[in-house]
C-alpha cells in the first residue's frame, strides 16, 4: 500500500542518494508454529502467533485489571448487560473495518472452546451487535469475573477476527488469517515448523497509553520479524552469539554459561509469575479412565526428580503442589504430599494391583524438540514403571503432539494415553479459567473428562459472597482435581531468555512480545 510513510520514505531516499535499509528481528522461539488458530489449541506458540497479527477488545495490565484494548465498555447496576464500544481507527489487514458483527461473531467461536467462556454462555440471555460499533452481551445472571475472563492473556483469548472467519465451526481450523493486529502474517513466506514471517501493518493504530503486558499501546518499531526454529539450543546460543539472530524466548540453564561474559548478550528472566509443568491422563481410554488408576499414577510421581532432570539449578525451580500456582491468592497445597515430600510409590503399587490394572500400555507423547517440555516424560515414564504400569514413551516433535492431542482415538489407534504441558502461572490460578478444571466432557480440554463436581464446585466459587469464601472452595476444587486426577502438577519453573543488546525496551510480560521493542545496529 502507497502510503504518507512509503511516499516520505522514498522522498528521503532520492534525496541523499541511500537505500532505505529494512530493520528486522530474528527471533528462536520456543517451539516451531504449525497450527495457526488460537480457538483450536492453547499451545502458547499458537497464542504468541496470534497477539502479533490479532488484537482483542480488552487486556490486562501487569497488576491484573482490565483495561480497554479494542473497545471501551460499560456495565449496567444489576451487573447483567455489558456494553462494548469499538474505537476509531480499527481495520483488518484486507483494508475492511473491524465491525461489531466480527467482534460478536469472534466471542461466540471462542466462547465455545474456553472453560470461562463456556460458563459466560451458561449465563448467556443474548449478545449482538447493536450497530457497527456497539456490543451488547446481556447475561440472566451476574458474573462477576466477566471481565477477568475476556481479558485475560492466555488459554485462549478471545482474539477478534472478521466475521466470514469467525464463522468456521470452533471444531475445524482456519484458513484466512486476516487480522487487524500490529503485524500481518507473511502466508507466502511460512514455512511449517520452520519459519514464520510477520510483517508491521501500517494502518495499525495504536492506543495512546504506554504499552502495559498485554494493555495499552501496540507501537511497532521494526519493519519485519522473522521466527527461525531451532530445536536445538546450542544451535541458537551459537547463532546469538554469532548475531545471525537476535533473541532466544527459552534458554536451557546449563548453557546459561556459554553466554556469560559476552557484552554483546543479556540473559534475563522476563517471565514474571513463573510457568506450571503438569501431567495430563485421557478419562476416555483405559487405564486412565480409571479413577483409582489415575490415583495410582498420582502416588506413584514426584516433583523434585523432575524438576531436577528438566531445570537443574533450584534457582529455576519450585516444589509446588498447588494447582492454582504457589505464590497466587487461591494457593492450597492439599492432598499433594506425595508429589512434594515423596513416599507414595509403595502405595501407588497397592492401589494399582488394587485396581485390578491388567498391564494395559499407557501411550506416553514426549516432545523431543523443547527445552521446557524434554525431561519430563523420560523422569515420569520411569516412575510409572516403578509403580508397575507399562510405559510406551512415543517421541515426537511439540507440533505434532499438539496435533495429536486432539484425538480421541484408542492409543492402539493413533490416540494417546498420557502427555505432559505446561501453563503460565496466570492461566492457571483463576479456576474458572483454568483449562484443566473443565469437566464438560467432549467439550473439555484434552483429555475430556466428565466431572459434575469440579463444574458444581466452580459455580460455588463464582457465587461466592466474599474472597474468604473463595479461598474456602478454592481448597474444595485442590483437593478434588487431585483425587478426581483431573491433573498431575509438577511443580513451577522459570526459563531465562537471551537477547543481543541491539535489542531495547522490551515489554515484561508473561507473553513474548514484539511491539515497543526497538533496534539499533
């Protein structure tokens, strides 16, 4: 598009004689990207993929709040009718304005698929758009984190796409990344697993207040990025030191040292919460359709070994038996001592012989090609068969499991049995937005279990008089994921990151970024 800044930009050049030179970032980040839509997968590469070329209405800041994005909002006395109003300047990367139809049709795809959206729609007496600007959601109820839910920054924000897009069934992917985020997606330059390519959309127009973790200002001070995958860390640490690239979003702890002393480098931690690693079971297939099987496996795992095996240095790593995060308003360490002090092997034995567990092999998926995500399942597999189950530990490549998760097959048949993830401290110390809280069955979070009691328990905490009262089912909803083993936590971590210092004024948030950041040569 020819526009004031094109035109401006080749005045300058005629004028002095020089090629205007194109400034571009060359970032490893910590998985390759294969699926592009946030609604079908919560893999954080998929989400970082979509805050670059999709904006949403509203985001939080680092103290949590919510704060206007896309949109102002207003919400009635009784708490029931929230109206959105979409600002000036708003248009997709084909040149179309943002319209409150794409918005209400983007909230309804998305409320599909997310646990907290799920309970908005419960609640749900109608949403439409009142005109191209205005969004009007009237509830039957009052929802009190209601806009918690549509701020948050991960495990599937509500990312506004045009509404022909929108209209994809929430169970397929989607094909037309039109967005109308900071940067638009480079398609003919994407290279699967390999390379992705965004490129700064002009026409972008940012909000005037400082950028604020996902909040506030989207300025865009390169002209190009470039995520290059390198599954092998010494590889990148090479390349950075090198200055073929110019960031790494996850560095492995014992390479920290390769890089120390170079003044041409920062290692930093800029994750400021901290992530969760945890064990996911399949409730569809045995034996983890089992609950006294899932408990089995629950005594049988402990956090420090795994810990140990994937961090190394305890300066990177927390023993925590909280499935809302340690260090978060909701912590509660019940029923989590075996994972944390040890001591139930012995009777992870017992109660699988108990069981009646006929040697039935649990299909293990491990990622071979994240930092994050390589250890786990080598430690965990061997303490299973410590217990006494039989482990088929099946490598693969973080994109293909992504993929693969999805399935509901028999593990014999493609399916799988056991993988493990991890999730931002964040995503997870809300229960009403904690993906492995949901036991909507089919309409759950992989794994798709059916749990009456955890949805029961979830509606008491949004019902909830006062925070104490909170804390209280807070308690209730740790002991039961527990014992119901609707996941395995592992315990917290941190993962340092590694920049050139030609690159500045980095955003500190959760989520990698790369608007407010700036170049020099």
């Amino acid at each position: 598009m020819f526009n004031r800044l094109t035109a401006t930009l080749l005045a300058s050049t005629l004028l002095t004689g020089t090629a205007w030179a194109e400034t571009t970032i060359k970032a490893v980040m910590h998985s390759g990207l294969r699926v592009l839509d946030p609604v079908i997968t919560t893999a954080h590469i998929t989400r970082n993929h979509a805050y670059m070329i999709y904006d949403v209405l509203i985001a939080q800041d680092s103290e949590f709040q919510p704060q206007p994005q896309m949109a102002d909002w207003t919400v009635s006395d009784d708490k029931l009718t929230y109206t959105f109003t979409l600002r000036d300047g708003l248009s997709f990367h084909d040149g179309a304005p943002v319209t409150a139809a794409d918005a209400v049709a983007s909230l309804q795809r998305w409320a599909q698929k997310d646990a907290g959206g799920q309970i908005i729609m419960d609640r749900t007496a109608s949403l439409e758009s009142t005109d191209d600007k205005t969004i009007t959601w009237m509830l039957t109820e009052p929802f009190v984190p209601m806009l918690d839910v549509l701020s948050k920054q991960s495990a599937l924000p509500p990312f506004i796409m045009p509404a022909r897009v929108a209209a994809t069934s929430a169970d397929e992917a989607i094909t037309d990344y039109t967005g109308s985020g900071p940067f638009r997606f480079v398609e003919a330059e994407f290279q699967p697993g390999l390379t992705v390519v965004y490129e700064k959309f002009d026409d972008y127009v940012p909000r005037e207040e400082p950028a604020d973790w996902m909040a506030g200002g989207k300025v865009v001070n390169v002209d190009r990025v470039e995520w290059v995958n390198m599954p092998d860390v010494q590889t990148a640490v090479n390349a950075l030191s090198g200055g073929e690239i110019d960031y790494i979003e996850a560095m492995q702890v014992d390479l920290i040292p390769l890089l120390e002393g170079d003044p041409n480098i920062v290692v930093e931690t800029r994750e400021p919460t901290g992530m969760q690693t945890m064990v996911r079971m399949n409730f569809l297939h045995p034996p983890f359709d089992n609950q006294e099987v899932r408990q089995a496996a629950l005594k049988a795992i402990q956090q420090e070994p795994v810990l140990a095996a994937m961090v190394g240095n305890p300066d990177y790593y927390q023993v925590c038996g909280a499935i809302l995060g340690c260090g978060t308003p909701l912590e509660s360490a019940t029923g989590s001592e075996t994972l944390t002090e040890g001591g139930g092997a012995e009777a992870a034995r017992a109660q699988l012989e108990a069981a009646g567990y006929d040697g039935t092999p649990v299909v293990l998926m491990a990622p071979t090609d994240m930092v994050a995500l390589a250890t786990q399942p080598v430690v965990v597999s061997q303490m299973l068969r410590e217990a006494g189950f039989e482990v088929e530990l099946q490598p693969m490549d973080w994109q293909t499991l992504v993929t693969r998760r999805a399935s509901q097959a028999a593990p014999a048949e493609g399916g799988w049995n056991v993988f493990i993830t991890n999730w931002m401290v964040p995503e997870i110390s809300n229960p009403i937005s904690n993906p492995m809280l949901n036991g909507r069955g089919d309409d759950a979070w992989f794994g798709w279990p059916t749990d009456e009691t955890i949805e029961g328990l979830k509606e008491s905490f949004i019902d909830a008089a006062d925070a104490e009262t909170q804390v209280q089912v807070a308690g209730e909803i740790q002991a039961h994921a527990l014992d119901a083993g609707l996941l395995i936590p592992l315990g917290q971590y941190t993962l340092p990151q590694a920049r050139r210092t030609t690159i500045t004024e980095m955003i500190n948030s959760p989520v990698p970024v790369f608007w407010g950041l700036q170049k020099t040569e």
